[in-house]
C-alpha cells in the first residue's frame, strides 16, 4: 500500500479553547471552506468536552467529524472530573485524542494510562488519535528514536492488528507545540517513518502500511504543504492554524494536494 492508499486525516485539536457560541460559529465557518474535501480526507475538529453536542449537531450531515480531547479508561464510577468512552460514543463522538503532551507534562498522563485509555477506545469504537513526540533536550541527547519506539511499544500494548485499523498515530515533537519553531520536512518524515518502522516490527508490514500517521507541532498554511507531501506524514493534527477557518482549510487544501 502506498500514501495515497491511506486515510488522509486533517484533524483540529481545539485545546481549551471556544465556548459554544464559538465552537458554533467556527465550525459554521470551516463547514463550507472544507466541503470539497469530501470522501477525499477525513476533517476531524477535536473540541473541549462542553462543547462536544453543539459540535455534533453543528456538523450534521457535513464532512466534518468530531473527536474529543481525552477519554477515560474505566466505563463508570467514582472517578471526579472524567468523562467515559460510552459518555462519547452516545453523543455521536468519533476520534478522541489520547496522550498528547499538553496531558502528559501537566496532567501526569503516563503510557501507561494512554495505553489504558487507548484500549478502552478502542473497545467502545472511537478512534484514537495517538500522540508521541520527544522533548527538546532528548532529541538533543539523540535519543529521539528511543523514545519514539518506548511510546509506540508501550502505548499500542495489547492493541491488536484488527484494531489498528481504527488507531491514528500523532508524531507531536513537543519542542514544535505552540513554539512555532515546526520541525523540518525532513526531521518530520524521518520520525514518522520511524513509527511506521516500528509498527512493522510490532504487527506486520501490511498493518503499518495502512496506518495514518500524522504530523503536529506549528503546522500552519504556510508550512503544511512541505510536510503533508512527504511520503510517511499523512495528515496533520492542527492546534493553533485549527483555530481560524481560513487558515484550517488551506491545510485541508494541502491535504487533499499532498
Ligand atoms: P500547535 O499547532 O499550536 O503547535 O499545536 C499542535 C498540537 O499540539 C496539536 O495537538
């Protein structure tokens, strides 16, 4: 298989950001500005969890789709503040982001509760849009690849072949998050093709083929082109540029290009 075999995924990962007026307005913004990328690539905006139903409903019978921005492993109980993968799925929910930095620098998030929260998506059908990425000092200490395949290996564990035909992996170098200092094409593919590498060894070469693999970190309209044209990069997850219709859309553009 080859990229343009693969699922092209453009996805937004809002932050804490919008409230519904605003979740509303934008996304009644990037609606037609995207349209044109229908059953080409896959839109995604992934939105804070109070705006989760307007969003559903603002996107009705559109190509945009909509994920959510954590998820819980556990399906019910005490556990204050969480929100379970059945709380998603009823809503219409369909992505959902695990283990971005954001979570795992400030939220304590391991890869072992991504992995939990992995699993526990996948079982009750969201797709989960996997993130990995190294800090700046250990890319520095040129350990980059070591700590990619720890991620890979340790967050995808007891994840099996069928089901990762539902998994997105997210290569965020966390340097390149909201710094605007984006990896290069080249330092980008390189990684990304390392996932895909380590997904072989870990399934099959088969597998690894169909997997979306996407890039994040200070992507924007005017850098996007470059990475979504390298062959291992196979969409974008989008922070700031997914902000601003105009901006979001010429990724799309680019996507569908790429
Ligand atoms: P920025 O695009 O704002 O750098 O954020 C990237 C990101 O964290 C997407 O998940």
């Amino acid at each position: 298989m080859n990229k343009a075999k693969r699922k092209a995924i453009i996805a937004g990962n809002w932050k804490m950001n919008k409230t519904r007026p605003e979740a509303k307005a934008l996304l009644e913004a990037i609606k037609p500005l995207v349209a044109e990328a229908a059953g080409k690539i896959e839109v995604v905006a992934c939105v804070p969890f109070t705006n989760l139903e307007t969003a559903i409903n603002v996107t009705a019978g559109s190509n945009v789709k909509i994920g959510a921005e954590n998820v819980h492993f556990e399906k019910s109980g005490a556990f204050t503040g969480e929100i379970s993968a059945d709380m998603l799925t009823e809503l219409g929910v369909e992505y959902v982001v695990i283990g971005h930095s954001e979570r795992r620098q400030y939220f304590g998030e391991t890869d072992e509760t991504v992995n939990k929260r992995t699993r526990a998506a996948l079982a009750a059908g969201l797709k989960p849009i996997v993130c990995v990425g190294e800090l700046l000092w250990e890319r520095e200490c040129n350990i980059t690849e070591e700590v990619i395949a720890r991620q890979i290996k340790l967050d995808l564990w007891d994840v099996t072949a069928e089901q990762m035909a539902n998994v997105v992996i997210a290569y965020e170098p966390v340097w390149a998050i909201g710094t605007g200092k984006v990896a290069t094409d080249e330092q980008a593919q390189e990684v990304c093709a390392f996932i895909r590498a380590q997904l072989a060894k870990l399934y099959s070469a088969e597998v690894a083929e169909a997997v979306t693999i996407q890039y994040g970190g200070s992507m924007n309209a005017k850098n996007c082109a470059g990475l979504l044209a390298q062959p291992d990069i196979d969409g974008g997850l989008i922070g700031g540029a997914s902000l601003k219709a105009e901006d979001f859309s010429i990724i799309v553009k680019a996507a569908v290009e790429g």
